[in-house]
C-alpha cells in the first residue's frame, strides 16, 4: 500500500503532463497551420492586388502618354508678295493694316498673314500701344498653337501672357521634347529628368514625363510599392526579390526594339512579417493559456499530494490511536483485575487493601474518561452525538470535575487552584465536563511534581461570554505545533510525551465540544514556561 501511492501519484503527474504536453504540441501545429492558410491567402490577395495595381499603372501611363504634332520651321525672311514683305519689316503702320485685313491670305509657309503681322507687331515693341491685350490674344495665341506654334518665340510668349498660363508651358514643354526628339530620332528612353521616353512617328511626338510615372505609383493604394524602370525584362533595378512578395511589370512603348521600358513594381508588404506579426501574438496567448492550464493543474496535484500525505499521516495516526487506546484499556483492566483478585482472596493488609480500593478506583475513573472519550470522539465523527442544552450551573459543575481530579493530582503532589466565578449558561453540562477533565488530564500529566494548575471561571455579561480556563506550569507546546494538537489523534513527539499515556483524541474532543456550543478554545504557551488553555463560551448556546 505504501510503495503503490508514490506511484500513483507519479501516474497522476504523468496523467497532467502527457495531455498538456499533448494539448501544446497540437495547439502549437494548429496554429502553425492555420498560419500557413493565412500566408497562402495573404500571398494569393498580394498577387491580386499587385495584378490589379500594374493594371491599373499601365493604365495610368496609357493615359500620361502626351502626343503632339510638329511643324516645319517658321517662315523665312525673303518671299516674294508684298504682304509678306512687309511681314519682314518694321514698318508698324503697314504691319497694323496687314493685321486688320481679314482677306491677307496666308504667308509662303502656309501660315495666316494677319496673325503673323499681330505677332510681329508685339514682337518689334513690347510697349507698343498695338500689343494685345491678354484676352483679345488668346483667341490669337490658340489659332497660332494649333495651327502654326513654332512661330512664337519666347520675346513674343513673354509679351502676350503670363508665363504661368498653361497653354504656353504646353508649348515651351512641346517644343523641348521636339529638340529631345530631334537630337534621339530613334526615340525610347533618354537620359535627362524631366522627359523619360519619346517615340517619334512622322510629324507627331508621343513622349512621358517622369512626374507622370511618378504621380501614377503614387496613387497606388497603401504606398506599398516599390518601382524602378528598366530596358531589359528581367533587370531588377539594384533591388532585391527578397524584399518583396510579389512584383509586376508593365510595358511602355516599343520594348521588343529597344525603344520601350518596363516598369517594375515590388510589393513591399511581405505576407509572412505580417503573419509572423499574428502568429507571435497567437503563440503568445497559446502559451499563457498552457501556462495557467500547467500551473493550475500542477497546483490540483500538489494539493491533491498534500492531501494524499495528510491522509497517511491521518492512517498513521489512527494505527498509533488503536495501539494506545488497546494499551490504555488493557494496563488499567490488567491492574484491576489483579487488584480486585487479591482482595477476593483476602490476602492483603487492610493498608494496602485501602490502597488498592483507591487505586481501582482511580483507574476505574481513568477506563471511564477513556472509554467516554473514544465512544464521544466515535459518535462526534458519525454525527451521532446529541447535544444536551440546559442552563447549568457551571461553577459547581467545574468545582465537582476538579475534585473528581484530585486524587490524581494529588499522586503527583500538584496543586489544584480554583478561581471561579458565579456562572450560569446554556450548555451540556457533561460534555463541559468532559472537555475540563481532558484539559485537566492533560495538565497534570505532563506538568512536573509539586506543580500548581489553576482553574479559573469568569463570566462576561456584557459581551455574554463566559471563559474557563486552565493554566499549568508543564513543559509548554511549541508555537509550530500549537495549532495542530486540536487535530484528531496529533500527540508531539518529544520525549516527555511519548513517555506519557495518551490517544492524541482529547484535546480534538475539547475542540469538538467548545465548537458546537458555538465557543472557540485557544491555547497561550511557550516551552518552558507552561500552558494556558482557555474555552470561551457564549452565555446561551
Ligand atoms: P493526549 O492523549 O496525547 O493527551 P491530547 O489531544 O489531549 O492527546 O493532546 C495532544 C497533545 O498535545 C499531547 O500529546 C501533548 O503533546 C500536547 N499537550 C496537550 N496538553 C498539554 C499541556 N497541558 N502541556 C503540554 N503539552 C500538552
């Protein structure tokens, strides 16, 4: 019996370990899992949205792609008409009357006469009262544009409106990209800031600018994105692949001949840190979880082992309670019996048959206190006992139990001492005494010869309480140990009380009895120096 409870406690260990182990392995592979799904998810939604973005990108360059048309060179000093003659003048009235001739036809180079002299006009004076004005040249500086703008030059634009009008950046940018494009006739990508790619196709330009690529990333969703541009498919810009979880490209142009470009886009969010990011946390609460599930459960067990070695030291106890109560029954029985034998026979001296009437009496006191005690301690742990309430007079009834004890105090040559009070209560006048003949059995079993108990008896009416209390000069109970000697069949293990008779049931009994009158028994002691034992009652139980 002994060698299976360490075993089976090893087995409970073993039942709360394995499962936990087990749940912690699974929960862990669950969550692995369950990552894995959600990497595969994220990649397949950064796929989507990388798709949709590089379409949407080329989408956006489609639409920034610009296409102008080019003219021939603006007209030349030299032609042959008259009108045109004056067009290479400066003689301001006729160029006025030129201007204000809505039939002057159109120069050599095809360009309308009377727009030419307007221009030429502002050009010659800019304080000229004959400058338009800003609105009447609009409609003018339109018809040049679209018709004929390499004629303007830059006195002319200065001269006609702000600079900041939009139609003339249009024109100063159109007219850089034909310079680009007259320097690159093959087109494609060409170095410098501003203009990234040209592709020239008779007389129309078609070019992008660099600010277009960018404004275009830009409006990608979450800014996630990184881009380079580059003329072969597979070049990667100086970027890693690593670094990104899905990429695209998007052509521009003539790739296959070189005149084109790619523009690579890289998703920088990369799935598996935003998962690593979830599956972190969700180790984290896995791993509290097992935690508070280990700690309780090894809690369960070390209160389970504690209750497991209270209840052997409990069996221990009760193996030890059987041998002493067989041994105080047989001693007193076996001295009796003997005694009782001699006087039969009529053999002994009056003196010592005096003696030996005492001593049977006394033992016949001690088999009774014994017997009663193991018999209350029987009904009190069945829940048999049946308590007697009755108002009593409990300074006769102490008075009567300490004189009962005298005889036996008296062998040891201890002194009795009362000091009682007037008190009437509620309470079971037996059981009261039962519990003073135990705490005065005790006192004077283990106190030294010639030593004094005082018994005393006080009643509290204003807190209606009453105390009996019992204080000897014995060897004193360790602080340790002072609450355990209530329990049931706990005796100390020194010396001096393993020498002395006893079941370890009488002071349990006291406990037992002072509790179902309501009352509490405390014990005041240090070794060496005595114990005070005190019951504290209410008036009425
Ligand atoms: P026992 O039959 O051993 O007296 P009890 O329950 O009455 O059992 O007491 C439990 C233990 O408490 C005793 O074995 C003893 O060690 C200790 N004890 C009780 N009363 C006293 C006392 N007055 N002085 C010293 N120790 C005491």
């Amino acid at each position: 019996m002994a060698r299976r409870r360490p075993s089976s406690l090893l087995v409970a260990w073993l039942a709360v370990v394995i499962p936990l182990l087990t749940l912690g392995v699974f929960a862990w592979r669950g969550i692995e899992a369950q990552a894995d799904v959600i990497r595969r998810e994220k990649q397949a939604e950064v796929d989507y949205e990388v798709k949709r973005s590089a379409k949407e990108l080329s989408r956006r360059l489609q639409e920034s792609v610009i296409e102008f048309k080019t003219f021939p060179d603006p007209p030349r000093p030299g032609s042959a008409s008259a009108e045109d003659a004056i067009l290479d003048g400066e003689d301001r009235e006729a160029l006025a009357a030129l201007r204000d001739r809505p039939d002057a036809g159109l120069s050599p180079s095809g360009l309308p006469r009377r727009v030419l002299a307007a221009l030429r006009l502002v050009d010659l004076d800019a304080s000229s009262p004959e400058s338009l004005s800003i609105e009447a040249s609009k409609p003018l500086l339109r018809l040049v544009m679209d018709e004929c703008p390499s004629v303007l030059t830059s006195v002319v634009i200065d001269k006609l409106l702000p600079a900041s009008e939009p139609e003339l950046t249009t024109w100063e940018e159109r007219m850089e990209v034909a310079e680009m494009a007259r320097r690159h006739p093959q087109g494609g990508l060409v170095p410098g800031d501003d203009y990234l790619w040209l592709e020239t196709a008779g007389d129309r330009i078609r070019y992008v600018r660099t600010e277009a690529i960018a404004r275009a990333l830009g409006d990608l969703r979450g800014g996630n994105y990184q881009a380079w541009l580059t003329k072969e498919p597979d070049q990667n810009g100086g970027s890693s692949d690593a670094m990104f979880s899905s990429s695209a490209k998007v052509e521009m142009g003539d790739v296959e001949n070189g005149r084109g470009f790619w523009l690579h886009m890289g998703f920088l969010v990369i799935p598996d840190l935003v998962i690593d990011g979830a599956l972190r946390n969700q180790k984290k609460w896995a791993a509290s979880l097992l935690g508070v599930a280990a700690l309780v459960s090894f809690g369960g067990l070390f209160m389970l082992h504690r209750t497991l070695r209270r209840e052997r030291q409990l069996n221990e106890m009760k193996s030890q309670f059987v041998a002493s109560v067989s041994h105080e029954l047989r001693a007193p029985v076996a001295s009796i019996r003997l005694m009782a034998d001699a006087l039969e026979a009529g053999k002994v001296a009056p003196e010592t048959a005096k003696e030996f009437h005492r001593l049977i009496a006394r033992e016949g006191a001690r088999l009774s206190t014994l017997v009663g005690n193991v018999l209350d301690h029987a009904r009190i742990e069945q829940g048999r006992k049946v308590w007697k309430m009755e108002s009593c007079d409990l300074t006769s009834l102490v008075a009567d139990t300490v004189r009962v004890m005298e005889p036996i105090a008296q062998e040891k040559g201890i002194t009795l001492k009362q000091e009682l009070s007037p008190v009437e209560a509620t309470a079971d006048d037996d059981a009261i005494q039962q519990a003073l003949v135990n705490l005065l059995d005790n006192a004077i079993k283990f106190s030294p010869q010639g030593s004094l108990v005082v018994i005393a008896l006080e009643a509290n009416e204003e807190r209606g309480r009453w105390c009996l209390t019992v204080r000897d000069e014995g060897p004193g109970i360790p602080k340790d140990e002072q609450s355990r000697i209530f329990e049931r069949f706990y005796r100390l293990g020194d010396e001096l009380r393993r020498e002395t008779q006893g079941t370890g049931i009488g002071l349990s009994l006291v406990k037992s009895i002072v509790e179902a009158h309501r009352g509490s028994v405390t014990v005041e002691s240090e070794p060496g120096r005595g114990s005070t034992f005190t019951l504290t009652f209410p008036l009425s139980a």
